[in-house]
C-alpha cells in the first residue's frame, strides 16, 4: 500500500470489580478440582484449565488481583512442577477480570523466560492458568556473590565477536545481570530442564543485541541469541531524480540509488538533505522506544535487502512527478521517498508511522478508517516533533511548519489550514462521498480532508482548549501517547471514527486498571469531553 502527505461493543466503559453479596463458598483447590492439564512434547505442562473457576483458597473473595494471585500460587507451583519460589510480576486489566503474570525466582535472582499467566475474575476466581516453568534447580552462585564477574564479560564479548564479525573494541555492553538458565525456556524442544546460576549480558553489536549466558561456574557460553534488533538506517540520494523504475528498489538493493548513508556512518558533504532524514528517523525511533511498548522501529517496519539485512530505508532528494518534489510517501516495499520541500521532523515520522499502522490495527486506506490512518500518522508525526521540543510554540500541532511548501494541515485549526478540514465529525468541510468501484471519491473517501476531525480530537486530548462552547482539559503528552499507542494496537482495519472514539474510552479505563502512565478517572472524562466537542458518536450498546 502506498500512502502519502499530500496536501467492540464498548461504550463509556469502566471496569470494576464484581459486587460480592456474599463469601464465595469454600471450593477444591486447584490441585484437587476436575481440570484439563495440557502439555508440551517434551512432557512439561503449559496450560492448566479447571471445569469451573477455582475461588480463592480459604474462600476468600479478592478484588485485588496481585493478592488472588499470591494466594493461588501454592497451587501453580506443584501443578507445573517449579522448583522455585513464584512471585506477582505484572497485572493487566482485562474485561470480565484481571491477567496477572507470576515469574519464577531463585531467591532475588530471576530465572529467565520463566513465568505463568493467572487469568483472574474480578473475586479473584482462577480460570486458567498458561505458562512455563523451570522444574529444576541445580548448583549455586560463587561464594562471593551474583555479582558478575569481569572473566565472564569477556567471553561474553568474545562470543559476540565471533557471530557478529567484529571487533570486541566496536562491541558495547549494554547490561549485565544474574540469572538462573534453563536452556528449556529458551527452545521448548531442548530435553534438559534445569536452570543453573548464570550471568547474563546484553551487547549492542551496531544494528543488533545479542543476549549472552554465561554459566557462573566454569565460564562456559550457555547460550547466545539475538536479542532485539537496534535502529538501522540506510539513506540514499536520488540527488533531483525521480525515475519511477530506480524508486521501486528499496534503498541500498541492486539497482538503487546510490547509498550515501548508513547506521553509524559520517555525515555526508553538502547533503544537508540525508543527514537531516536520517537524524530524524532517530528522533522517530526514539519517541516509540520511549512513549511506547514497541521498542524499535527496525524489527516492524525495516525492509530486508539482500546481503545487508534489514534497516530503515529512506530516498531523498527525490522528483518523482515535479523538482523540488513536494510529497512524501511510504510503502512496504520501497521505505520512505520524500522530496526536498517538504523535508521536516514531522513529516518524517508521520510517514514512518504509517508502516506502523500497516503492522499494526492494519487500517484500511480508504473512507473513514483511511481519515484514522492519515490522522494516526499525524498524530505520531506532531508527538515525535513535541517529545523532542522542537519548533516554536506558536507551531504546535502545525504539520509541515519549517518546510519549503508551509503548514499543510493544523490539527489545532483543521480549518483554518491551506486546505480547510472539518474539525467536527461530518461537520462543514466533511467529504461525504464513498469510495468505491461505482463512485469513485477522490483521495480514497476524503482521507486527507475527514483526517482533520482525528486530528482535532488528539489535540484537544493532549492540549485541552474549547471547541463549540464545550471546553476541554488536556491529560498532557505522556498521557496522550500512551492512549495513542495502545488505541493504534486495538483498532481493527475497518475502523470508523465511532469505533476510534470509543476504544479511546474503553483504553483509558483499561490504563487504569494496568496503572499505565499514571491514568486517573478524570482523564477519562477529559477524554470524553474531547470525544463530545468534536461530535463524534460512540458505538451503540447491543440491547
């Protein structure tokens, strides 16, 4: 899909934990009650699913999910057969209950990849329990502690030059720790099943990390895996060409143009355009791994070439159809083309944003879930420019300010923009067409003008202000891009502005619930409030 700049049954839902009129009655223990225990191919259990839900032992009803938890973890131990002590790691809000993630520690020493999901009901009820556990615990750490010790960061290094090809002097160690390893919780299909004191270190190898063990006694490599892969860049310079034949390959593939930069690479003479690209889809990454649960950009939306792996890729200087080519645009096959007037931090992220979308909610590029897409890159695109503090205030919410071709839309102002949009949910300036086969609408349904009621809406969020004598309090960035990011993962590709409106609602409650970002009842309100100003309406409850 090419995307370009140019020019559930959920309401106002809270989730609260259920009225108990009364004890539940004492019921068997999970150990004792009819279940289904399912397990791997090696014999090791990895889901548990009682008949019936299974109370709390000593009949308590608990509301608190991390407590219920604790409680069944006696239980959850003998069942999987862990050989060490479970502790409460995470709790997530989840309609109908909570999802609490027990770990598996050895004292205060975690074992890696070891942990159980405790589906929860609101009293606390288990109704399944999925995961896996080491059944084994053999050995000790060195008399002088957990410590890591220098010996082992050495071979740790070493072992990452030798699979890199690098030097051990380019190599970066990221974080060392103490960890038990159980080579069974990394491969399922591994026959041993006991976790033995190591040390763990992450290294950055330039584009990628690399997770290494390393046994505490003898010193010998565990294991070692590819961690996460770091931000890639690739640049190329169609220096003021546009051969639509040379754009289709994907920067630094056969037949590209020529690659000017690369991750780590020196700047590049008298290309002002390539440096600023790729310093900006820097900036990019770094406001996902800060404000999201992604982490790197790399891993979703890079494009593999052959002989040089996976990066972001990106084309400038580029005149596809007029020199200075004033657009910009995505695709999952080429990267990121962008011409000279229309060079900006924001318009940078706003198109990277759109591979996102494409690997995520996968929104459809037409009608009223196209207007989201569009708004959801102008979102992402205006909170990769506000989380860096970049530009003047008097800019703020303006997309395009500081290009050669001026603002292009104001999310603030959808209306007072070059090209005025609706800033109201089928308000004045709303293109009412469809796209389809018969009636063909232009700009897919109107995606670049309804976009301007998205854009509306995530600033008065984020900002608060006054629209149609309705005033707003805003719940600020931080707040903002995490209800933005969980949105974007939640949404469906045919989402209309009713199903945006309503899963924005139904999420900040869940933040609650999850104690993301500090969420409190009032933000929600504040978000309805911005829901209301811009007159879009909710999904309709099934009666």
């Amino acid at each position: 899909m090419k995307t370009c700049l140019c020019g559930l049954w959920v309401a106002s839902l809270v989730l609260l934990s259920a009225p108990l009129a009364a004890q539940p009655p004492v019921g068997p223990s999970l150990a004792t009650a009819p279940k289904r225990v399912q397990e791997s191919s090696r014999g090791a259990v990895r889901q548990i699913v009682p008949d019936r839900p299974i109370a709390v032992p000593g009949g308590r009803g608990l509301a608190d999910p991390a407590t219920a938890a604790t409680a069944h973890s006696a239980d959850i131990k003998q069942l999987f057969g862990a050989a060490a002590d479970l502790v409460v790691t995470t709790v997530a809000g989840r309609a109908g209950g909570s999802t609490v993630r027990l770990g598996q520690r050895v004292g205060a020493i975690p074992v890696h990849g070891a942990g159980v999901a405790l589906a929860l009901r609101p009293d606390g009820s288990l109704q399944s329990a999925t995961g896996a556990l080491s059944e084994r615990i053999d050995g000790s750490y060195p008399s002088g502690g957990t410590e890591p010790a220098e010996a082992a960061r050495r071979t740790a290094v070493g072992k990452v030059a030798e699979l890199s090809g690098l030097a051990a002097d380019a190599l970066r160690v990221r974080s060392e720790s103490a960890a038990w390893f159980d080579p069974s919780l990394v491969d399922g299909e591994r026959p041993d099943r006991v976790a033995v004191p190591a040390y763990r270190y992450d290294i950055r190898a330039r584009a990628a990390v690399w997770r290494v063990f390393v046994a505490a006694v003898g010193g010998a490599v565990l294991d070692a895996l590819p961690a996460e892969r770091a931000l890639d860049r690739v640049v190329c310079d169609a220096d003021s060409q546009g051969a639509e034949r040379t754009l289709a390959v994907p920067c630094g593939a056969a037949g590209s143009y020529p690659v000017v930069r690369t991750e780590g690479g020196p700047r590049v003479p008298g290309n002002e355009d390539a440096d600023k690209v790729y310093d900006w889809m820097g900036d990019t990454e770094d406001f996902y791994r800060r404000h999201t649960a992604l982490g790197g950009l790399t891993d979703l939306i890079g494009i593999e070439v052959p002989g040089s792996g996976k990066a972001l890729r990106a084309t400038v200087r580029v005149c596809a159809e007029a020199c200075p080519y004033a657009n910009a645009y995505w695709t999952d096959e080429q990267g990121f083309v962008i011409g000279s007037a229309v060079l900006g931090l924001d318009v940078v992220a706003h198109e990277l944003t759109h591979g996102v979308t494409e690997r995520t909610s996968g929104l459809n590029y037409v009608n009223e879930s196209g207007a989201i897409n569009e708004s959801m890159s102008d979102v992402f695109g205006e909170f990769t420019e506000l989380a860096g503090k970049r530009g003047r205030k008097a800019d703020r919410w303006k997309i395009g300010n500081g290009t050669d071709v001026g603002v292009i839309r104001d999310m603030r102002s959808p209306r007072s923009a070059a090209d005025p949009q609706p800033e109201t949910y089928k308000g004045p300036g709303w293109v009412p067409a469809t796209h389809s086969d018969r009636d063909r609408a232009p700009d897919n349904g109107g995606v670049h003008t309804n976009s301007g009621v998205g854009n509306r809406l995530a600033a008065l969020i984020t900002d608060g202000g006054t629209l149609g004598g309705r005033k707003v309090d805003g719940i600020g960035l931080d707040k903002a891009a995490a209800l933005y990011w969980s949105t974007q993962t939640q949404l469906f590709p045919s989402a209309d502005y009713p199903a945006l409106a309503s899963t924005l609602i139904t999420v900040c409650h869940n933040n609650i619930d999850d104690k993301i970002a500090g969420f409190t009842a009032p933000d929600c309100a504040h978000i309805q409030q911005a829901v209301e100003a811009v007159r879009i309406p909710l999904l309709r409850d099934r009666t």
